[in-house]
C-alpha cells in the first residue's frame, strides 16, 4: 500500500478501497500487463533511462510474477487497487529496489490504456478465428444439402423456393460482415498509448515507437490528452460483438422455428438438446434459445460503455475503469454462443422429407408462372395482376394454383400454353434463377465453392 499512498496521512477507508477497487475484473489483464512493462523497461534501459541491470533484474522478476499468477490464479489484491500496482508490489517483493525504476515516465493512465487495447485485439482475433470456424460449419452443412431445396419466407410467409444452401450461405455473409467489423476494432485497437504518462507526456527522453515496435503494435498515439481518454476501441469492439450476436439470434430464431412440429424441417440429436422436467416428450433447443438471448446482453453493455463514455471531460477519469469489466463479459460469452452456433451446424439434421413437401406448394411458384408471361412479353403490372387472379380464383375453389386446366388458365391469361406447369417444378424454378447472388442452382454451386475454398 505504501507504493500508492506515499504522502498520505491515513489509510484508505476499507469501504471506498473495496469500491474503487478494478483487482477482480483486472485479472484477465495480468499477462498483458505484464508484456506492457515488459516492454517499457526495455525501452527505458535503450533510452539510457535504467541501467542493464536493472533491466535484466525486471525481466526476470516480471517472468517470477507471471510464473506465481499462472500458479496462483485469483490472488491481486483490492487493497492495492489494481492490477498495475499489484504486478509493481510482487516484483518488489521479487527484485526489491530494481522495481522501483519501472514506473519512470509511466503512469497507471497510460498502462491501462495499453493492457485494455492489448487485451482487446486478443478477444479480437480469437473472435474471428471462433467465427471463421462457425464460417466453416455453415458452409460444410450448406454442402451436406446442396441439392436440398426448402421454403424461402419474407413476412414469415411461404414465398419462393430455394435452395437450403443458399439459405445458410445467407448466414455465412452475416458473418463475413461480423469478421470485417473485428478487424476494423483490431486497426483502431492497436495503437500504442504508451508514453502518454498521465495526460502530458514526459520530460524524460522515452521513444514511444520504441515501444509501439517491441509490442508488435501498428501505430503510437499522436495526442497525450487523446491517448489516456481513447476508448473508441472499446465501443468498436461492443459494436462488433453486438453485430454478432445479432447476427447469431436471427440464425437461432429461424433454427428455432424451423425445429417446431409445425415446420418440421429440421432438428438437433439428443446431444445438443434438453430435456423437460414435466413433459416427456419434449426435446427443447435451449442452447440456441440462449444463443439467442445473448444479444440482449451484448446491446446492453454496448449501451453501458457508451453511456459511461459520454460524459467525461478530457483526460483520464477513474470512471474510465467500468469500460472494463463489459468488454470481458461479452467477449466471453460471444466466444462461447459462436461455439455453441457452431456444433449446432455441425450437428443439423435435415428432413428432407417433410422439405420436399412443403417445396410442392404451389403458391411457392406464383412469381415464376409471372416471369413466364414476361418473357411472353405480357407487360409486368399485367401479368401481375392476372397470376393474382389466378391464385384468388384457385384459393375460392378450394385447389392449387398447379390445378387449372389449360382453357381455365387461358380464360385469365391467353398468352399461356402448355409449358404452364412446368413453372410448378421445384428443381426448375431454382435451375432457371440466373441472376447474380440468386438461388439459381449454378450461382449457388459457385458461392458454395467460393465459400468453401
Ligand atoms: N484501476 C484504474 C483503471 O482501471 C487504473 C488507472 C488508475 N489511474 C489513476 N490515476 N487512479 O482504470
């Protein structure tokens, strides 16, 4: 305690020291901490600040204090604040007076600057390679049932047929998007804030891109003030996990849906699903339900940091400290609900039967029957406005819109002829798709390669 409160007349109160205290949420910073004075006493010592003594004394207390966290788990301690003045304590204890050179042109403003960014661009790049897989399971389950072909929906609606492939290639995009955000947050965090000192820099000679270099860093600050306030990289990286847990509650919502007895197109093996304690015959997908409701969790932090963020005049504030604990939370659990997204995909079990059944609803054709009058040259508004009449007369009769014969059809619409059912052919109407990005069974065969490569 004497580190931190040289000067002062009484110790702490013990309830404000437990309260300003970040020692339990600064434990996954530990190891980044450490790398971060690791590499400021290297560029001290080559800055002429610290002799190589006292240099060497620090690599090998700070390796001791690694070595007793990795073995001691959950011990800094509140009394001493943080995790910056804990790691400082036990290398004292470690080195004795070597230690006390460490903290030259430094402060805590900068330090945790540098372990939160440092710590950031770590849950960055495991969220992408933990993406990039879900990535890969999506596109394996979507080459497992390339041939599949199911409902496509808009308003919760029966609206044209596809193939399932290109329905999770949707989901696979998503996440494309979900790792370009991820990679934007890891540009942003890294940028090294070291040698900002408190809020001013130093008079002391440092090089700030010394250190920038010895971290593997992309660039160094350009403003003291700007650097220990920065926590854009903060709100970048809960804007990209809240984007992803979007993105993983819609795939969850429509898995869900299509579990139901209603759908009926596909479900989960024992191994993924729950049981209920009343009902026996349930098989509930509770994973994904929580995949689901994760981004309640991930918009809420995202509101949290921001609101803590607004307020703050220029400089470091000790509020800056409750940006912390979210970033951890919701990197973890993302990490997590993208796991679980994962063996849920991996796992898929299609009923291709109850598909092909819901696929020969012939409503599903409506739009084709239209494109084949356009491509007769009946205008569009026109031919729309005769294939709606065709299915309002078919619903009124109690039949399908594939159940009209050939004179009923003409009396709507002259222009059609025999080809007419072959609009109704699922395989077709998906093989005639030749747009670009479409479900046509070419342009899909090409995205799943592109995917899949
Ligand atoms: N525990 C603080 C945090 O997490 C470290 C910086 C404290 N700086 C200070 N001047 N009190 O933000």
């Amino acid at each position: 305690m004497k580190v931190l409160r040289a000067g002062f007349s009484q110790k702490l109160d013990p309830t404000i020291s437990k309260f300003v205290s970040s020692a339990k949420d600064d434990e996954a910073l530990i190891e980044v901490d450490i790398k971060g004075s690791l590499a400021h006493a290297k560029m001290l010592h080559a800055c002429g600040l610290i002799e190589k003594e006292t240099l060497d004394e620090i690599i090998h207390g700070l390796g001791k204090v690694h070595e007793f966290y990795q073995n001691n788990g959950s011990v800094l301690e509140d009394e001493l604040e943080d995790v910056h003045m804990n790691v400082e304590t036990r290398l004292k204890e470690i080195i004795g007076g070597h230690a006390d050179h460490l903290h030259t042109a430094r402060s805590r403003n900068d330090q945790v600057a540098l372990d939160l960014r440092l710590y950031v661009l770590s849950q960055a790049n495991a969220l992408i390679e933990a993406v990039s897989k879900l990535m890969q399971s999506i596109g394996n389950c979507a080459k497992k049932h390339d041939q599949v072909l199911i409902p496509g929906y808009t308003h919760m609606q029966r609206a044209q047929p596809v193939h399932l492939s290109h329905s999770l290639l949707a989901f696979y995009e998503m996440l494309a998007r979900d790792i370009s955000r991820l990679e934007e947050t890891i540009k942003r965090a890294g940028v090294s804030p070291l040698g900002a000192c408190a809020l001013a820099g130093t008079s002391l000679p440092i090089d700030p891109k010394m250190t920038t270099k010895e971290l593997g860093l992309d660039a160094t600050f350009n403003n003291s003030i700007d650097a220990v306030l920065d926590r854009d990289f903060v709100m970048d990286i809960h804007y990209a996990c809240t984007t992803i847990a979007v993105h993983l509650s819609q795939m969850a919502e429509t898995l869900i849906t299509w579990m139901t007895a209603e759908f009926n197109f596909v479900s989960l093996p024992d191994n993924l699903t729950t049981a209920s304690s009343l009902m026996p015959q349930k098989k509930n997908p509770d994973g994904i339900e929580l995949v689901r409701s994760k981004c309640g969790l991930a918009l809420g932090e995202l509101v949290s940091v921001v609101t803590i963020l607004k307020g703050l005049p220029q400089g470091y504030n000790r509020d800056l400290q409750d940006t912390k604990p979210g970033v951890e939370r919701i990197t973890e659990v993302m990490l997590q609900a993208v796991a679980v997204m994962e063996i849920t995909f991996a796992n898929l079990k299609v009923n291709e039967e109850s598909l092909a059944e819901a696929v020969a609803d012939s409503g599903l054709y409506a739009t084709d029957l239209l494109e084949m009058l356009v491509k007769k040259g009946v205008p569009f508004r026109q031919a729309h406005s005769m294939v709606s009449e065709l299915a309002k007369g078919a619903g009124a009769k109690g039949k399908a819109l594939d159940q009209y014969s050939l004179e009923e059809y003409q009396s709507v619409c002259p222009q059609i002829d025999e080809n007419v059912y072959k609009c109704f052919v699922a395989k077709d109407s998906v093989a005639a798709k030749c747009s670009p990005g479409s479900t046509g069974t070419k342009k899909v065969a090409e995205a799943l390669a592109k995917a899949l490569a």
